[in-house]
C-alpha cells in the first residue's frame, strides 16, 4: 500500500543503493560488534531517503507477531530503540506494512488511527515511511523513516530503495548473526578441547600416581601442585589423613574439614549436600574463623561417605580446573580404599574364623578397614551338599546381598569350600529379629542359585567382638552338625535360635546316641505307627514348652481349654515318668527330645525348622 504522501512530490536520494548497501557489507566484515553493524544500516537508511531519523524492529527468535527495537537514529529516538515494541494487535500501522509486504506511508501520524497516536506525539513524528524486511519469503524486520519537525512526502521509487534496501540489510544481519554463532561454537569447542585436554593431562598424572605412591598422602601432595593450593584429606569424623601444599613447604593449613569447623550448621550443611562424584564451594565463615573458601569433595565408598578432600582458595581463584581435579582426586581416594578395604576383607575373613589369631590386632584392623561396626554381627556358614557342584562365595553373597539390602562386611572360602559371610544387623532391631531377617535373605538368595539343594546354610546368634564372631562361626558349624545328622529332610537354612540351647548337646553328640536317648525317654509316645492320641500329647508337650512352659498359653496356641492342656500333661507324665510341668529336670530332658523329633520330622503338626504344617491323619 502507498499513502498519499508519494503523490505530494519527490525528493532526491541523498546515498544510492548500492553505495548503501556496500557500506553496511563493510561494516559487518569491519566489527564484530552487533550493534556496529544495526547503526550503520539506520544511518544508510535515512540517507537514501534523505532524512534524519530511522529506527530499525528485528522479529526475535522463536517468537510470531512482536517486532523489537534494536537500532534508533535522530533527535528524541537515539538510545531509545531497546524499549519499543512493534506489531501488536493495536498498532495497525506495523501490521498493515506485514499483511501488504510492501512500503506504507501515514500522513500526520500523531492523528492517524492506524499508528499507535501516543508514542507518535511522545517521538513527535509527523509524516513517517515504514517498509518490510523480508528474508526466505518472511517479513523479518521493519524499518521507519521520517524527517523530525517538518512533513515530509516520500516518491515511489524512495519507497522501492528503501524496501530494497531493507532486504539487503536484513540478509547481512542475518548472514553477521550466523558467522558469530558459528564462531561462538567453535570458541565452545576449543573451550571443550582445551576442557578435555586437561582432563586428560589430570587423569594421566592420577593414573600415574596410582602405579608408585598410591595413598592418601601421594593423592593429597599430586592435588596441591596441580591446583596450586592447599589439600587437606578427612575422615568424615574429621580425623586428619593428609595435608599437603603446592611447594611443599608452605605453614598454612587448610581448617575446613577440622571437627570443630565441620559441626558448624552451615559447614555441616554444605558438606551434606554434596552429591557423591561431585564437588562444592563451602564459603568462608567467621563466626568460627574461616577465613578462606574451600573446594570440597566426598569420598564416598560402599554407599557412605568415609571422608572429604578439599582444597583452600588462597593464591588464587577456585576454577573448574580446580574442580577437576579435586574431583579426580576424590576418585582416586575411592579407588585406593576399596582396594584395601578388599585386600583387608580377605586376610579378615580368614581372621575372625581361626584361632591362632591376636585378638586385640584383629579389632584393630577391622576398625581400620571396616571403619564402625555395626551394633551386632551375624556369622552365615554355606557348606556344599551332596555331590553336586556349589556356587561360590562371590556369587553367594551378591544373592544375599540383593535380598538383604546391603553386602557382608566379610566374605571366606575355607578349603574345604565352605563360604563364610559376616553380615552386620541394622540398627533400631532386636537380635533376634535380626537373625531371622538374614535367615530369610540368606535362605531367599539360595534358591536363587542355579543347584540350591547344592547348598546348606547354618545362621549364628548375633555377637559383637572378634572373639564372637569366631565362636559365631564355631556355633554355626554345630547347628550345620547336628541339623546334617538328624534331619531326613532337605533343609536350606537354619538358625542358631531355632536350635536354642539344644545346639551345644546336638552338635557333640552323634545320631544314635541321640536316638537312643528319645526312645528311652518318650518311648510310650513315639512307637512305630502312632495313633492320633499320641500326635496329640506330642504336639501339647512341643506347645507346652514353645509356650515358655505356661498351660494358660499351650491352651491359646492349642486352642483349647486350659484343664484340658493340664490333663494331657498328666497323661504325658504317667506313660514317660516326665513331670514337664513342675520339674526342671524333666521339661529341660523333654525339651531336647522334642527338638531332636523335630529335626528328624517326626513331630506331627511341624517341619524340621518348626514350622506349623497340616497333620496328617492316620485311618483307623
């Protein structure tokens, strides 16, 4: 659309097009400076029309209708290009010059309702040309012109130069804005490239490390020189490990992982929200004199964090190089302690199972190695069964572990391929809990296995020392003794507790004895094809004894009447000469022999292990 403007007259062009349009193609290959090259195509502009103001709307990326301000020149609009907006629902003015795709004059646009009246009485702009900026078939920009204080007409051929022109600008903006993202990218790969090849010169220096001084102190001592600042290496307790300065000699001392600055609230906070593998900035802090900001990373193995390496900002800025390598660091710090934590385990294992060991050297060691034990440890024996080929410990213990919810604190092979694993309970659980927790991952992870009947586990009683868990392991060998001996059944898993006191008699004593001393004492209950009558008095003398030897309780577990649990127990007393309710002696004899009923299968109503199963009935 043309206004009425280009039919008042003409007005010669004061810069030709091409003039114009090389100018500006010197100015984008001249500067890099965006804003260079936007005021230079303002100034061009309004010297092909012959006026003095211009102002120059670019569509920014990803948007559809608005048009931005990014280059104003003249009285009243320099400086001022930033802040305007054009193409908006009321400003039919921009919208009209799109919708065409051509050149648009307003008369006296302080008065024309097409233009946005406002802003043209706050510029003072009377008689103004707008013209498209197309590029690919797309209106880009916008560019008006128009002379301040006096009116102005605009010939059809300024029209055409001017649109023409802004066709030439935009495709040099556009070609400028693509020549300076590709260099922004190759700046970012040479930025990565540099990134990398000092990364590589870090893992190199750590991997080389590894091979001759692998410690905490070789660790510490290759940090401070490639940072050039002080490292300090803690335990999560903050016992110091390793201190080490860029020159080696340096007297100061970095404070940030000293007990004292980590029980700080906003010391202890910052370190607890470091990830694992990553670092931080804890900041410097008066109120307890830290006067420098640290770089710090956990060292984090077997899932908890067993101590801190940090560097101190004091010769120079923290950078990413820096967090490179503290982060490298911490890795190495990890590495080397598994190692051990492995060479240790293995020489432990063996340890705590013989007993040509020093005690008080073997406490030592776990606490080094294992750091804090937990509140009770449980000792797991695996033997093989048959002839079938078992799984080994490895394999044992990744199953139990999946089953468990965290890995032995140790594993062994004895050389008679019997498998050992120290399992620590949690905290907040009886022991007895306890036991029965890792009875059941223990008994869960064998049937994982490809042969489970390949295998029999016995399960210690929870202990504490060095000294218990050999005689735990000792424990479980005797319950693995005496369930192997007398139980006819194919039995995964047993614990100590199942057995109770009846394990110390089981495990000395071989199965004929055994057998002999249940038929001299119950003979009137146990003969060869029983009768329900004698099914019942054995099940009442099991629950009698299960029920901490109580007729009010049997009666309850029986669900019976409690004069009916006394007359059994009478019956039982007049056919064995047993007074399992008012002597020791004889519940304590009773006692053993039901447990060895029991793991031999022949307690009706339950399996070796005590577990309730249907009594079967036996026709008359």
């Amino acid at each position: 659309m043309v206004g009425r403007g280009a039919e008042t007259g003409e007005n010669p062009k004061r810069l030709p097009n091409g003039e114009a349009a090389a100018r500006i193609v010197r100015a984008a290959g001249s500067s890099r400076d965006r804003a260079d090259l936007l005021h230079a195509i303002v100034v061009a502009a309004s010297e092909i029309v012959g006026v003095d103001r211009c102002v120059m709307f670019l569509r920014p990326k990803n948007t559809t209708k608005l048009f931005r301000g990014v280059a104003a020149l003249g009285a009243l609009v320099d400086g001022a290009a930033d802040g305007l907006i054009c193409g908006g629902l009321a400003d039919r003015f921009s919208r009209e010059i799109i919708a065409s795709r051509g050149p648009v004059v307003v008369e006296n646009a302080a008065h024309d309702a097409r233009a946005i009246r406002p802003t043209m009485r706050q510029f003072e702009v009377t008689d103004v040309l707008g013209v498209p900026m197309i590029a690919a078939d797309e209106v880009d920009g916008l560019l008006f012109v128009e002379q301040h204080g006096s009116r102005r007409s605009y010939s059809d051929q300024e029209q055409q130069d001017l649109m023409h022109f802004g066709a030439v600008a935009l495709a040099v903006v556009l070609q400028f804005d693509a020549a300076a993202e590709l260099r922004e990218a190759n700046a970012r790969l040479d930025r990565r490239a540099a990134t990398l090849g000092r990364a590589a010169v870090i893992d190199r220096r750590f991997t080389s490390l590894s091979s001759t001084t692998p410690d905490a102190d070789g660790i510490a001592a290759l940090t401070a020189r490639l940072t050039e600042k002080q490292c300090s290496v803690a335990t999560v307790e903050g016992v110091p490990v390793a201190q080490a300065s860029p020159d080696g000699v340096s007297a100061l001392v970095s404070r940030v992982l000293a007990p004292q600055i980590t029980a700080q609230p906003e010391v202890a906070e910052a370190l607890a929200a470091i990830a694992p593998g990553r670092s931080a900035i804890v900041g410097a802090n008066v109120n307890c004199n830290l006067l420098h900001r640290s770089l710090v990373a956990p060292v984090t193995v077997d899932d908890a964090t067993w101590g801190y390496i940090a560097i101190m900002e004091s010769r120079s800025r923290l950078t990413l190089t820096d967090q490179a390598v503290v982060e490298r660091a911490a890795r190495a710090l990890e590495l080397e302690l598994r190692v051990d934590r492995r060479i240790a385990a293995a020489g432990l294992g063996g340890g705590v199972l013989r007993t040509d060991y020093d005690a008080t050297q073997l406490q030592r060691t776990m606490d080094e190695h294992l750091g804090p034990l937990p509140a009770a440890l449980v000792v797991c024996r695996v033997e093989p069964r048959g002839t079938a080929t078992p799984s080994g410990t490895g394999e044992i213990a990744a199953a139990f572990s999946s089953h468990y919810g965290t890995a032995p604190l140790l594993t062994h092979t004895s050389v008679d391929a019997v498998s050992a694993l120290v399992v620590g309970l949690p905290e907040g659980i009886s022991r007895t809990a306890g036991c029965a927790r890792v009875a059941d991952a223990l008994e869960a992870a064998l049937r994982e296995l490809p042969d489970p009947d390949a295998h029999f586990a016995a399960v210690s009683t929870a202990r504490r020392s060095p000294d218990d868990v050999h005689h735990a392991f000792e424990e479980a060998r005797q319950v693995a003794h005496a369930v192997t001996s007398l139980c006819s059944e194919v039995v995964l898993v047993v614990s100590a507790s199942a057995l109770g006191v009846g394990r110390l008699v089981l495990g000395a004593v071989d199965r004929c004895a055994l057998e002999r001393f249940v038929t001299l004492e119950l003979a009137a209950l146990t003969t060869d094809g029983r009768d329900p009558r004698e099914a019942e008095l054995l099940r009442t003398l099991y629950v009698f004894i299960e029920s901490s030897r109580s007729p009010r309780l049997a009666a309850q577990a029986l669900n019976v009447h409690e004069n009916t649990v006394r007359y059994r127990l009478r019956t039982i007393a007049h056919l064995t000469g047993l007074d399992v309710a008012g002597d020791a002696q004889d519940q304590l004899t009773a006692q053993m022999a039901m447990l060895v009923l029991r793991l031999q299968g022949r307690l009706p109503g339950y399996d070796p292990l005590g577990r309730p199963v249907p009594v079967r009935r036996t026709a008359p």
